[in-house]
C-alpha cells in the first residue's frame, strides 16, 4: 500500500491519501493542479499537514509563531498574514 500528499504551488501539503489501488495515483503528476508526492506510509498524516513543505524535497517547517501568520515558501518563514485585519500577529 502507498501513502501519497498532494501538494499546492506553494508547497503546502494539501491532503493526504491511501488509495486502495497503488496505481490510481503516479508520484511526480499533477492532479487539479496539486503535484502527488509518495510518502512513508509510517509516517503520520498530521506531521506532513503540519510541518512538511516541499521545495523539490521535503523539509520541516519552524514552528508557527500564531495562527495569523501564513507560510511563505519563498523566504521558508511564517509572515504576518495580510489578510488577518484587525487581528493581533507577532512579529517574528
């Protein structure tokens, strides 16, 4: 059995899955615009949601500073969230 994360352009594991037929999704394609990585199967499905991103290999994300702060693949830190108005954020 595979263990496969779908990942967002921004490298943000979307959702996991296990099909139950190995060959129903291919490791490297694209599915409605989400890359389809295999993972361990031993691995937990939270960890990956919550700690991985993928930036041609996985790698684990620091721990977030609020829950109004958003991943930026591009400088791999949490930013203050633009769209979180009026809510508080710490500054990192």
């Amino acid at each position: 059995m595979k263990k496969y994360a779908f990942v967002s352009e921004s490298g943000t594991p979307l959702f996991t899955c296990q099909p139950a037929y190995d060959e129903m999704y291919s490791a490297g394609e694209m599915y409605d615009g989400n890359l389809c990585i295999e993972v361990p199967i031993e691995v937990s499905c939270s960890q990956i949601l919550e700690r991985w991103y993928w930036k041609g290999k996985w790698e684990i994300k620091p721990p977030v500073a609020s829950s109004f702060h958003v991943w930026d693949l591009a400088s791999e830190s949490w930013l203050p969230n633009p769209d979180a108005e009026g809510k508080p954020t710490v500054i990192l």
